[in-house]
C-alpha cells in the first residue's frame, strides 16, 4: 500500500513538472507588472495590449502565418503524392526514396540549417519569405508523409479494387474511394506540416536575415537583450495554438478510425 | 491496378524536391570539409587533438546522457501509470503530455528562462521561504541546460514507454498474480522485461535528439557549456566553413551510429516499425 502511494506520488510530480512552466507562462503573461517577478502584483491583459499595439510583432505573426500556410499547401501536395506512390513501390527504391524523405526527421537541425543557408545564400534567397517557405517544406515532408502512409496502412485495398472491377476508372476510383478514406490523415499531416512551420526557428535564424523576420525570431532576437513580459503573452498565445491543433488533429484521428471501421 | 510506372511518378516530385532543396544542399555544405580548396583530409586529422572539439564533444556527449536518464526515471512511471489509468484518466495525463509535445522549444526554453532567473519563480520562492539570502546562480549554467532539456524531451521517453505496455497482455498479469506473484514480482517479472523494447526505443529518440540540440542549451546554458551545434553555429558566423562542415560530419557520425547500432537490437526493429506503420 505504501509502494503504491509512493508511487502515485513520483508520477503526480512527473506530470506537473511536464505541465508547471507552461501554466506559469500562461499566468505571467496576465501581469500587470512590467517585469516579470513573482507574485504579480496585479492581473491585466497590459501585455497582450503591447503585442496586439506593435507593428513590429504584429508584422511577424502574419509572416509566419503566410509561411507556415504556403508550406501547408506545398509540403500536403507534394507529400500525399509520394506517399500514394510510395506503397506500391517496393525493394532497393522504396528504402532509398523513403530515406531520403524521412531523414529531416533524424539529421541534427543545425547541419540541415547551414546546408541550406550555404547554398540558399549564393541565390539570394537569404532574407526573403520564399526562402522560409523552400527550406521549412523539406521540414514538414516527413510528417505529411508519415501521417498519409499510417492511413493508407490502414485502408482495405479491396474497396479499391471492387470499385475498379465495377468498372469505375482509377481517377474515380482515387477520388471516389481513396480519398475520402485517407483524408482525415491528409490534414492531421497538413497540421503538422503548419507547426513545423510555423515553430521552426533554427533553419530561420539563419535564412531570416533582416527581412523576413517570423514570429520565433523576433522571440529569439528580444529574449537575447530582456526578457519582456510581451513575450509571456506571445507565448501563451502559440500555446493555445498548439493546444488547437492538437486537439483538431486528435478529432481528425477519430474521425479516421470511425470512417475505417465502418466502410 | 496501377501501372508500374506510375508509383515512380508521384514519387518523382518530392524526390526532386527534396534533393535539390534539402540533400544536395548539406551534401555541398559537408563536402566544404575535404575540398577546400583541394582534396584534403587534413581538417579531420586536426580534430583529434583540437581541444575544442574534444571538450565540446565530450560536453555534447555528457548532456546527453545526463538527459536520457533523466527522462527515463521520471518517464517510466508516467508511462506505467498511463498503461494503468482507466479511459477518462488516461486522456486526461495523455493530453497533459501531449501539450507540451506540441508546444515549440522556444517557448518551452523561454518558460525556464522565467523559471529560473535571477529573479525568477524559483529563486523568490526560496528568498521569501529564507532559505537563502541572495538568489543562487541557476539560469546560465549546465543544471539549467539539463533540467530544460529532460522537460522538452520527457514525452519522447513517455510516449514509446506507453505504447508498448499498453500492448502487454493483461491475461499475463493475472496468470503471473495468480500463482501467487507480489504485486511487485509482477512489475520486475513480467511488465519490466516484456517494456524493454519500448525504453530502448526512448532512449535512442531520446539520446539522438539530444544531440543535436541547440536552442535550449543557447537560452538556458552558460557561455561555457558550448554544444557541438552551437560550436558549428558559431563557425558559420566566423564564416569558417571548412570546419564548420568538419564539425557537422562529426555530429552527423556521431547520430547516425548511434542510430545503426541501437537498430541491430531486434526489439527496437519491431517497435519503430510499429511507429512508422
């Protein structure tokens, strides 16, 4: 009985550990004070004021929105394609293309960062928002892929090929049967495509230069000289995004599970 | 049925994509180490007595590892209990480790920015308690470095845990209660070994996510405590490529053996093909 109390203890504490810093962000970020310091003295949204009165915050968020929106639209495309194409290939191409795609996942941020921004760089694409959106797709690819394949896995192969012993051409079949299928998973890769995005900030330090500026590194540039309270708010904020996200991509799961089972 | 040809066809356009945005670039940035200006492998040999690399490898290494066990002891019984939770209780501790998986590194540094600064949460708290006098030095330093690191990395190590004791079957428990087994017994017999895959699987994400951190460490770590990735950081500033792309060889060999060796193990094969399945 005492191991098992003991028990839920240590992982109680676990958890709050995990949860703590971000409510404590969330609470500083309602202060009324102009520093940060504990308690607050006083409750106020003063700091989502300072962020919502800034040009030079507000400037940011749209880039890093019309960022993370075009890499939806590229890294979904072209990443529903190679998965659909991926699971019939087999053998030597599959293993080498899906190392290829994959491996954004596990080679270290910096030497993908520097890679980029050595070649970026000789074409000028340094500084510019179509430069973010190049490099920030490769970043995406792999979980907009991923996330396609995990629903293709899933699909029953002989609802596709009834529809096409019925007669129905493979374009409809795929528009028909296919896509409806695996769409739930198209956008649960088109959300993690846009987080990538729209997180992402060691490829940006160096590709942002002085003229696209995204959210997280303005955060970056202003954490390096104070740690202004308007940061808190910003903070909370893509907390909240992230807590959005999350759960569309939870419903979107459900939804594929219900949609799997029931057909 | 689709043709053989084309699969390669939807295939093609990423592929090109990737190579030419994303692999063809690091290739040109690594290939700087050896051909710069002529074929040389001289950059690689300096390494071996560059006290600087030495340190910061060693560093790089010892966070690390530092971070990996870390998240393994305050993530096993977060995984255990989440195995053992019924539904409503589950979800809720699942989302409560989902959110800050979701939530950018940056905020994350920045909340232990605000946590542990000189006038930060921790430090009033135990001003105001009188357990010190002055605030104790804790942001800036390798504590900070590895206290952040194990909060970013946590469900890294929670979550493979989780799925694998999930998949044990409960008929095993019962078998192994019912012949008479301790509670305790149960937990080193059965649950423990038949876990193995999945603390393996936690270590190696885990451990090669570590090392190739740099946000974290930049924000919370001291001027000293240099990671490679903020030593290559640093080159690329200087403009000295030759040794920055040595640098990121050796981090990148570094990663990818500890990848090869961990994936030989049978049980990691099955778990992370279970993942990308």
């Amino acid at each position: 009985m005492i191991g098992r109390s003991v028990f839920a203890v240590y992982w109680l504490m676990a958890l709050v550990f995990l949860a703590f810093p971000i409510v404590i962000v969330a609470a500083l970020s309602f202060s009324s004070a102009s520093y940060l310091t504990f308690p607050p003295p006083a409750f106020g949204v003063r700091w989502y004021r300072a962020f919502l009165g800034s040009r030079e915050w507000l400037d940011s968020t749209w880039l890093s929105i019309a960022v993370a929106g075009s890499v939806v639209v590229v890294a979904t495309s072209l990443g529903t394609l190679a998965a659909l194409g991926l699971r019939h290939l087999t053998g030597a191409v599959r293993a080498a293309i899906g190392a290829l795609i994959l491996s954004p996942l596990i080679v270290p941020g910096i030497v993908v960062a520097i890679g980029i921004y050595y070649v970026f760089a000789a074409y000028r694409l340094v500084g510019t928002a179509l430069g973010l959106v190049l490099a920030h797709t490769c970043l995406a690819v792999p979980f907009v892929v991923t996330s396609v394949s995990v629903s293709l896995a899933g699909l029953d192969r002989r609802l596709e090929q009834a529809a096409l012993s019925l007669g129905a051409t493979p374009s409809a079949t795929f528009r028909q049967i296919t896509l409806p299928l695996i769409l739930p998973g198209i956008l649960v890769g088109a959300l993690f495509a846009f987080v990538t995005s729209f997180d992402e900030l060691i490829v940006t330090l160096f590709l942002s230069g002085s003229g696209a500026v995204t959210l997280p590194r303005r955060m970056w540039d202003d954490l390096r000289f104070a740690i202004d309270p308007t940061i808190a708010a910003v903070s909370t904020l893509m907390i909240v995004l992230s807590a959005v996200l999350l759960l569309g991509a939870h419903v979107l799961r459900q939804r594929q599970a219900t949609a799997q089972h029931k057909v | 049925m689709p043709s053989r040809v084309t699969p390669i066809l939807l295939v093609v356009p990423l592929t090109l994509y990737m190579l030419a945005f994303y692999a063809l670039p690091v290739a040109s940035m690594l290939l700087r180490s050896i051909a710069d200006p002529s074929w040389t492998v001289e950059n690689y040999l300096r390494l071996a007595h560059d006290s600087v690399f030495l340190a910061v490898s060693w560093n790089t290494l010892r966070t690390a590892l530092v971070v990996t066990l870390g998240t393994l002891l305050l993530g096993y019984p977060v995984a255990l209990a989440l195995s053992r939770l019924r539904h409503g209780a589950a979800a809720v501790v699942l989302a409560i480790v989902l959110l800050p998986f979701w939530t950018s590194v940056l905020v994350r540094s920045y909340a232990w920015m605000v946590l542990l600064g000189r006038r930060g949460l921790i430090n009033e708290l135990l001003l105001s308690a009188g357990l010190i006098d002055s605030p104790l030095r804790l942001l800036n330093t390798p504590l900070a470095v590895h206290v952040a690191m194990i909060h970013i990395l946590l469900p890294y190590m929670i979550l493979p845990i989780a799925s694998v004791l999930r998949q044990i079957d409960r008929a095993l428990l019962r078998a192994a209660a019912g012949l008479g087994a301790s509670p305790r017994r149960v937990f080193s017999q059965v649950v423990l070994p038949l876990s193995v895959p999945g603390v393996v699987a936690g270590i190696l994400l885990v451990f090669v996510l570590s090392l190739g951190f740099y946000i974290t460490p930049a924000l919370v770590g001291g001027p000293r405590d240099l990671m490679l990735s903020m030593l290559i950081a640093q080159q690329v500033d200087l403009l000295n490529w030759p040794y920055a792309a040595c640098l990121s060889v050796a981090l990148l060999a570094m990663t990818l053996l500890l990848i090869l060796v961990l994936q030989r193990l049978p049980a990691v094969r099955a778990v992370l093909r279970a993942a990308t399945q």
